[in-house]
C-alpha cells in the first residue's frame, strides 16, 4: 500500500526551498553562482579600505589634493615643495606695481616699499588638511580647488604710502578759465570737478584687492563740482567775448591819425574772473590807453614849464611850450560800453588844452640875487666830509621852480662807491657804526634848515631817532637811501637855486630867489627825559660810549610876509630815544 505522507522524504535526499535537492552537485555550483557578486563587492571594498588607508598614510601632512594658487597647481605637495613653488611662480607677480584708482584719477604703489608681501604660510595653511571623506578623496583627482592668497603688512610702511595714495587721489575743485588768446579767440579751460577719497576705505580696497590679476585697485571717490562750469563760459563768451571781437575799435585823432583797438589787444584789456557760479568781467582802461597812446600820442603836444640851463648863476631860459593833451578818461569812458558797441566802431578822440604854469616871461624875470634861506652845520669827521662835499657837488646849482617839490634823494641817485661816496661813520641803534655813504644825514639837515627859513613847504623830512648835539633840536633831519627821503614843495610864485659849499670842516646850503616871507623859529624846552640802558659790544668798531638821556621837544615856524603879517604857525613835535651806554668787550 503506498504512502500519501507530502512530507515523505525523496529517495534522493531533502530540498531547499527552491524544490532543489541539497546534495547534489549542481545545487552547489548554483550557489556559488549566487555568491561570487558578494564576494567581489568584498573584495572591492576591502581593497578600497587598503588604497584609503594607504593614500591617508602617504598624503598625511601634504596640501590637499587639487588644490592651486593663484593658478599654480600645489595638490599633494608638501608644505615646503608648495611654498617653494609658489615663491619661484608668484614672487614677481606680487612685487609689481599695482594702480589705485578712484575718480579720474590714478597713482601706482609698489609693493615692497609699501609694506605688501604673501604671507606664504597662511596661504597654505587655508588650503586646509586632506578630507577624510573618501567620495571627496575620490573626486579630487579629477577637480581643482582654488584657494587664495593671504597677505602680510607692514602698518608703518603703508600708513606712509597710503597718505601720498590719498592726496594724490584728492584735488580742489578748478573753476573753469575764460580769456581772449592773441589772435582775438575765446580761450576757454574746462572746470574740473574736485575729489576726496576716504582713507579707511583706501586701506580696506588696497590690503584686499592689490593683489588681483589686473593690479589695479578701484575706491570710490567724493566728488565736488567747481563754483564756475564750462557753461558759465559759453555765456560769456557770447555775451562779451564775441562783441568786444567782432572788428575793430577805431579812436579817430587829429591830424587824419587813428588809434585802433583791434580784437587781438582785446586779452590785454578785457579779463574774466571766476565769481559766484559765474565770470565777472573787468576793464582795463590802462591797457587801452597804453595801446592807443603808441598809435595817437604824436598828435599830442607836450606840455612844458620854463627851465633853466647853465652853471651857477649864469643861466639861461628853456622856453616854456603850452600842451595839447588827449583827455583819456572823456574818450575811454565807458570803455564797456564802446567795446560792447556792435553797431558804432568809430568813436573821436577828445583833447584838452595845457597851459604852462610857469612860461617863458617869468623864466626871463626871474632872480636869484636874495637869500631866501640860509644855513651852516660844522663838526664832521674826515671820511664825512669826503661824503658831504661829494653831496653838495651834487646838488648845488639845483633849480626848484614854483610849484615843483625837490627830493634829495631823487636828485641824487643812488650815492653808492661807484659815485664817489666813501665808507664813514654813522650811527646804528644808539651807537657808532659805519656804512657808505655816512654823513649824508649832516647835509640834509642842513638842507633841512635853510629849505625851513626860506618858507617852503615840508613834505617829508624825518628826524634822527637819538639826538646828535651839533643839529639844533627838533630840527634835522636824516635820509636812508631808498627808504627815508627829505623833500620839500617851493609854494611861491617865483623859483629858487640851490648853491652849496663844503670845506673840510663846515657846510653852507643857500637858497637864492626873491626873498618874500621872513622865517621865525621857536624851539621849546626839552621834557619827558628817558634813562639810557647798558650794551656791551665787540669788534672793530666799537667805540664806547656813556650814553644820553633820551627827551621829547617841539618845534614852531612862523611864517611873516614882509610887513610882519603872519601867514602860518606850525608846531612839530619830535621825541627822541635815549643812546645807550655803550661798554666795549674783546
């Protein structure tokens, strides 16, 4: 009888699951053809483990793989091969000129002087540590990383560059030029606008950027417009320059004589000055009367006083000549107005007649046979009397006509060696010096006086500043050339000659004319007194001294006319300061 038991075991051995017997031989070939994926995955793995390990252990310390610098590959370098290649391909890179820029305006740094330099470790450093990611290790062999460079400073040096960076990045606004060039055009120079850039903001933009493949570092800049901008010169040009250009200006003079202002004078006489947003415009009348005077001045007649010419006493009349003068101010003005005048180009010289003041009749009556003003001075010393006659020389036979003021020192010139005057004595701050020309003061004190008793007019005489106790005081004078001058006004009627004589040891100055006034002085008593301080000096030429007390003292002119009547009363007032004392050393 059979068995109907479905867990009956199979003559041939027990099954899997799949209904595969176990034991047999091809159910074991089938399984490990079911294995080998596992075992490869395995294996796979495992050699994996071994080149992970094995790439951490020989790239331990060295520069992540794929990593550059400034486009130099340093991957899988050691930290010194990295360095060593970056100095030998970037050094001469970071050590050129880099250009910083802000507005329109530019300036160049250099690097080295500027305290900027690649702080090589710190540029490796940030390249970091090789990743222990092994998906990331993987990639690396096929992608670069970029990392940049870090830089070092040098604070002291580049506070300096970075001051001239700033003010060579910094201009005032220009206003903008107008002028008229010498072919009569309008010359016009643009305006320029201002600008300031901020210092931190430099700094920032230099230490982050100067290291950039254009080498060029941008900041922002502050900008300030000028007052007075091109346009404000096209209105000008318009309104003024192109009326005063538009022909020529003709001043019509006597004798069929024209005097032309042409538009190339025109920047001679018209300027433009930068004012308030626009050009104020001014005049130069001057310059217009210097231009046309060359043209007309040969219709003009020259005006001239009589004269005298000769030695001494024996001289003879220089005829007096009525003139005929252009009046600049009545054909000039308003020289705007003229100028601007497109439509009236001609306009007519105005002129005035001059009479001399002083003809040929009374030139002919004139008399020099009365002392009007006399003085005498005495007490110099041998090298001051070589200068004092040398003076009188000079200015004896002087002729002064009525109205005309005399100054000593416009007769004489300069009164240097090479005229004749000698190195003597006089005194500087209180106390004995010499200097060339020394004793001059004696003779315009001289002159002083006798001018004062003649009743001419004192226009300028200045007092010694310590008295000196041959001049009568409150009553001399001293002159310095080019700076202190004596000068005096003949306000008669009639002209006087000056006659002077020196010996070795006094001086006369005469005035000679028609006598009309007698002359009184009265000299006050000395007040005020001031003490005298101690100096002590040294060299050559120093003369000890015990010193004088310093006052103050006046002075009063009166003026008669011949019968007594007085004309004027003048008081002066002159304070002297006290002279040192003066002690002598080496």
């Amino acid at each position: 009888m059979s068995s109907s038991n479905p867990n009956a075991s199979s003559p041939t051995g027990p099954t899997d699951a799949s209904g595969e017997q176990w034991g047999s031989e091809g159910s074991k070939h089938r399984r490990k053809r079911r294995l080998w994926p596992l075992w490869t995955l395995v294996g796979i793995v495992g050699l994996g483990g071994i080149l992970y390990a094995t790439d951490i252990i020989m790239t331990e310390g060295n520069v992540p793989r794929g990593v550059s610098v400034g486009g130099v590959d340093v991957g899988s370098m050691s930290k010194p091969q990295a360095e060593a290649r970056l100095k030998n391909q970037l050094s001469d890179g970071a050590r050129a000129e880099v250009e910083v820029a802000a507005g329109d305006m530019s300036t160049t740094l250099d690097p080295a002087q500027s305290g900027l330099s690649i702080d090589w470790d710190a540029t490796i450093d940030q390249a970091g540590q090789q990743p222990l990611n092994p998906i990331t290790r993987i990639t690396s062999f096929f992608q670069q990383r970029e990392v940049g460079t870090i830089s070092a400073y040098n604070d002291a040096l580049l506070d300096q560059t970075l001051t001239r960076v700033e003010q060579e990045l910094t201009r005032d606004p220009e206003n903008a030029a107008l002028s008229i060039d010498d072919a009569g055009t309008a010359d016009i120079v643009d305006d320029v606008a201002g600008q300031t850039v901020d210092t931190d903001e430099v700094r920032t933009a230099v230490k982050d950027h100067w290291l950039n493949e254009q080498r060029r570092v941008d900041v922002d800049a502050d900008v300030t417009e000028a007052d007075v901008r091109r346009d404000a010169a096209d209105d000008a040009v318009e309104e003024v320059v192109d009326k005063v250009t538009a022909g020529d200006v003709i001043f019509a003079g006597r004798d069929d004589t024209d005097g032309v202002l042409r538009p190339a004078d025109m920047g001679r006489i018209v300027t433009f000055v930068p004012e308030d947003g626009a050009f104020r415009v001014d005049w130069n009348r001057d310059a217009a009367q210097e231009i046309l005077d060359e043209q007309l001045g040969g219709t003009e007649v020259e005006l001239r006083n009589a004269g005298f010419t000769g030695t001494g006493r024996n001289l003879n009349v220089t005829p007096s000549q009525d003139g005929v003068l252009i009046d600049w101010e009545k054909t000039l003005d308003p020289i705007e107005e003229k100028l601007l005048d497109t439509a009236e180009r001609r306009h007519e010289v105005t002129y005035e007649e001059k009479k001399a003041t002083y003809t040929t009749e009374m030139a002919e009556k004139a008399s020099f046979d009365d002392v009007v003003g006399s003085f005498t001075t005495g007490g110099f010393a041998d090298d001051s009397g070589v200068n004092i006659r040398r003076v009188a020389e000079q200015v004896d036979g002087a002729i002064v006509l009525p109205g005309e003021t005399f100054s000593l020192n416009g007769h004489t010139g300069p009164r240097g060696e090479a005229q004749g005057y000698v190195d003597a004595g006089i005194i500087q701050d209180g106390h004995a010096d010499k200097a060339v020309g020394g004793g001059i003061s004696q003779f315009a004190t001289t002159l002083y006086n006798a001018s004062y008793f003649a009743g001419m007019e004192d226009v300028a005489h200045t007092p010694h500043s310590y008295y000196i106790d041959r001049y009568p005081a409150g009553r001399e004078a001293t002159v310095f050339e080019g700076a202190i001058d004596l000068q005096f006004k003949n306000t008669f009627d009639t002209p006087v000659l000056i006659e002077a004589r020196a010996d070795s040891s006094s001086l006369t100055v005469d005035l000679r004319g028609v006598k009309q006034v007698e002359v009184e002085s009265d000299t006050g008593a000395r007040t005020n007194f001031t003490d005298p301080e101690r100096i002590e000096l040294s060299g050559d030429n120093c003369s000890p001294s015990s010193g004088a007390r310093g006052f103050t003292v006046t002075d009063t002119r009166t003026v008669r006319d011949l019968n007594g009547g007085v004309l004027s009363r003048d008081t002066t007032t002159t304070v002297y300061d006290p002279a040192p004392i003066v002690s002598c050393s080496g």
